[in-house]
C-alpha cells in the first residue's frame, strides 16, 4: 500500500529568504504528526531549490524534493533551460506538464515527452500533470496529478464523484501510477476527497504556501 502523498507546488513564489523561516514553521508541526502513512514533497522554484534542499539534508527532515518543470534537452548550449541532471543535484522529483505551462509556456505533448524521457533517464521521479482523462499520458510517468484547469486557483474544485470518474478511466490504461488531485484543495475541503477510489494524494498550490496551511491539510487525513 502506497503512502498518501502531499506535494507541494510553490509554483513562481517565495525568494530563498523565505525558504528557512517556512522550514523551521513546518518542521515543528510535522513533527507531531505521524508519517507513517504519509509522504511529503516539496517543488519549489528553481532559485530556492538549492537552499531549500540543503536544509532538509542538513536536519535530515522528512521531505522529499521536487521541481516544477525541466529541460526537454540534455547539457548544452539551451539558453536558460535547467537540465534533468542538474535537477537531480537537488531533487527527486519532477512536475511535468503542469497545464499553467501548457497555457502560458506552449508547452506541447512532444516536449512532455521529451522532458519525461530526460527526467527518465536522470533517475528523477515524474509527476506528469493531466487535465482530464483523455489527455496525454506518456509512458515512464510515475505519478498522474489530474488536475483540471477550471480548478486550479479557483476555489471551485471538481467533484469526489468526476475525480472518481477520471481516475478510473486512468486507472484502466495505467495500473501501476499513482494518482493525485490537485486544483483548490484546502484544509476545509481536502476530507471530501481522501476517500476517493485510487486516489494517492494530493498536489497542492495555493494552501502550500503557508506551511501552517500545508500541516493543516496533512493532519487532516
Ligand atoms: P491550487 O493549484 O491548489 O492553487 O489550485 C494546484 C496546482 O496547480 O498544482
């Protein structure tokens, strides 16, 4: 039985002074809780990745690592593009996908691809983000984060019932993922979901950023 997994997306937030004061507010918290059961990961920005991973290394915490996005190509002369290997430095994680990149970056499915390959082949764990449950789902990828667009920051998530819907149709083509919901998951609404057949967790945006936030929706499953 997997452990249910909290990730945090800081998306394009916080400056690495605020990284610490953020770390020593949740650390304490979590502490009380018992993780048995439960698997935190954090994806910050790439300018905070490093301090923010030096950190839980040094006081050996209970936090995975992840980053948000990477390079659908290997070390070279790619102008600021962070590649798969220099994210494994830092973290184990990465979010591909995410459909603010699909929007804002054109992000199409050739370069999802491309960067899970990469991410593949550095060793990185893929949180390959979808919108709906005939998006692109590319083989390697470790997680699914169904995340519908018209929830994400809204405060309207989808429903325990169509997250249920979407996550078997998933599960019959993708047995062995994970799966995770994100858009608008709150500490007052995250129980109405953690009974949700397959679901594994959650990727979590705007309540992340407050580490008080971010405890409240972990203690509460
Ligand atoms: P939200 O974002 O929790 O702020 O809705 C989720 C996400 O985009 O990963």
């Amino acid at each position: 039985m997997n452990k249910l997994l909290f990730v945090a997306n800081w998306k394009s937030h916080k400056l690495t002074k605020d990284v610490h004061p953020y770390l020593w507010t949740l650390t304490p918290l979590l502490s009380k809780l018992d993780l048995s059961n439960k698997e935190i990961v954090v994806c910050p920005s790439f300018p905070t990745l490093e301090i923010f991973t030096q950190f839980v290394r040094v006081n050996d915490l209970p936090i995975g690592v992840g980053a948000q996005n990477i390079s659908a190509y290997d070390e070279g002369a790619y102008t600021g593009e962070v590649n798969a290997e220099q994210v494994k430095e830092f973290a184990g994680y990465v979010i591909i996908g995410h459909s603010e990149r699909k929007k804002y970056l054109k992000e199409t499915p050739e370069d999802i691809k491309l960067k899970v390959e990469k991410a593949k082949q550095a060793g990185l764990t893929v949180i390959l983000c979808v919108q709906d449950e005939n998006d692109t789902v590319v083989d390697g990828a470790d997680i699914i984060a169904y995340e519908p667009p018209t929830a994400i920051g809204t405060g309207k998530p989808d429903s325990p019932e169509n997250i249920a819907k979407v996550f078997q149709k998933l599960y019959d083509r993708y047995p062995s993922v994970r799966f995770l919901y994100g858009g608008s998951v709150k500490p007052e609404n995250i129980k109405d979901f953690v009974s949700v057949p397959h679901l594994q967790g959650f990727l979590i945006g705007g309540a992340s950023l407050d580490p008080d936030e971010f405890y409240q929706l972990i203690a509460q499953c």
